[in-house]
C-alpha cells in the first residue's frame, strides 16, 4: 500500500498481536504478548514463573540478545499480508521504578488482564532496539533503528477489521460512490471488494463483467484527511488508480 517500510514496521510493533520471541542460544520459539512505546521499544509481559523469563535470567554473564517476529494479519481472507516486521536488541527487565509507566503504555494497545498483576507475579520487560528488519515474502528491508524510531506507527491498523465491516455493513452509498469513480477507468466494472484501509488509503479489488479475476486499485484517501471520522466522506470523492499486486 505504498507505505515506507519504518512506518510499517512501527505500526506491526505497535499492533494487539501476540509477538515471537527467540533468545540467543536458545532454539525455543515463544509466543507472548508483546506491545511498543512511544518511541518503538517493545515491551513484553512475562510471568516471573515461565520459560521465557528463564531464558531471559540465564544471560550465561552476558545482555540478553532476542529477536522478535510482529507478524501483520489480514483483516479479510483475500486480503494483501503487509509482511512481518523483525526487531533484534537486547532484553532487560524494566526498572521497578519503570513498571506501573511500562504496563500503562503496554494497556493503551493491549489492555490484558495479566496487567493487574504486575509485580505480583508478572513483569514488564523492554528490548532495546538495535536492529531492525521488514520481511515480506522472501525480501528482508534493513530499516536504520533511528529511522524505526523516528517513525508513527499508523492509528486505522488496530481499527482496520472494524472499518472494513462498517463499509461493508452500513454504507453501500460508500461502495457506491467507489464504483462510479472506478467507472471512468473501467466501464464494466460491477462491484468493488474494499481489502486493507489504512491513513493513507484503502485498497479494493475490482470486479469487472469481462474478467474472473479481480483488477486491484489503491484508493488514497483526499488531502486533509487525519483521522477515521473523515473517511466516509473522502472516499466518495477521491481519486484512484491501480495498484501493485
């Protein structure tokens, strides 16, 4: 969707999804929660009693070095998969002077219950950035960890789902709107099938009465638009044009 790969990766991190975690010399694969801060660190909320916090503890006198796999997932089935962002650093517990201020910012994106027992038998813990990576099919992009930290995480991605179906449910004029526009480009067109929205805007695949297979467009969103209660009416003015597969 035409995203820069920093922006995309912060916006995997940032997302609900759990988060894979492998630790240096160890060949085990956890799946854990998992978030970001405002400045891109993950963080991570492990029970005290647990394999992953063992494996952390055991640094042989050595930084902790993990990596961490922030895989994307497709709000629809035949939706483009944006890829896996990869974070290496080296893991630390948060200071305990840190941990009410880490669990907060961890419950802005993934208010889970565990949260509540921070301290009690769950800690936070921070990986501290020192690589960074965009994996899409077989292509790895190396993102310069100032440029990942630098970045703003998208706000439509853990609303994606949730706007897809509204379109979809509620507001045909919307997908009305979409297929008269296309109109001018494609004369057959007979529906559209919106995929994948975010700020930038929304991809659609186009079903067309002379063809099986759908023609796929990126619609960008018009100029000004911030924030998802502008979307509605900007799509049913906007431009598009085809996009990449």
């Amino acid at each position: 969707m035409f995203v820069a790969p920093a922006e995309l990766a912060r916006t995997l991190t940032a997302g609900h999804q759990p988060a894979t975690v492998q630790v240096a010399w160890n060949e085990t694969m956890w799946t854990v929660n998992a978030s970001a801060d405002s400045e891109g660190t993950p963080l991570l909320l492990l029970p005290d009693a647990d394999g992953l916090t063992a494996a952390l503890r055991d640094s042989r006198g050595m930084d902790t070095a993990v990596a961490m796999r922030f895989d994307d997932e497709p709000p629809l089935p035949c939706a483009p998969w944006l890829g896996s962002a990869w974070v290496a650093g080296w893991a630390e517990p948060v200071p305990e002077s840190g941990q009410r201020q880490a669990a907060l910012a961890f419950s802005e994106v993934n208010p889970v219950p565990e949260l509540l027992d921070v301290g009690q038998g769950h800690t936070m813990w921070r990986v501290n950035v020192a690589e960074v990576r965009l994996q899409c099919g077989d292509e790895l992009t190396d993102i310069p960890a100032a440029d990942y930290a630098a970045a703003e995480p998208d706000p439509f991605y853990p609303l994606e789902v949730e706007l897809l179906l509204d379109l979809y449910d509620h507001h045909p004029e919307v997908l009305h709107a979409l297929t008269h526009r296309i109109e001018h480009q494609l004369p057959s067109v007979r529906r559209v099938a919106p995929l994948r929205m975010n700020r930038h805007g929304i991809v659609v695949d186009v079903h067309c009465a002379e063809s099986v297979d759908p023609r796929r467009f990126l619609i960008r969103h018009r100029q000004g638009v911030t924030c998802v209660d502008q979307v509605l009416a900007s799509l049913c003015r906007c431009d598009c044009a085809a996009a990449a597969n």
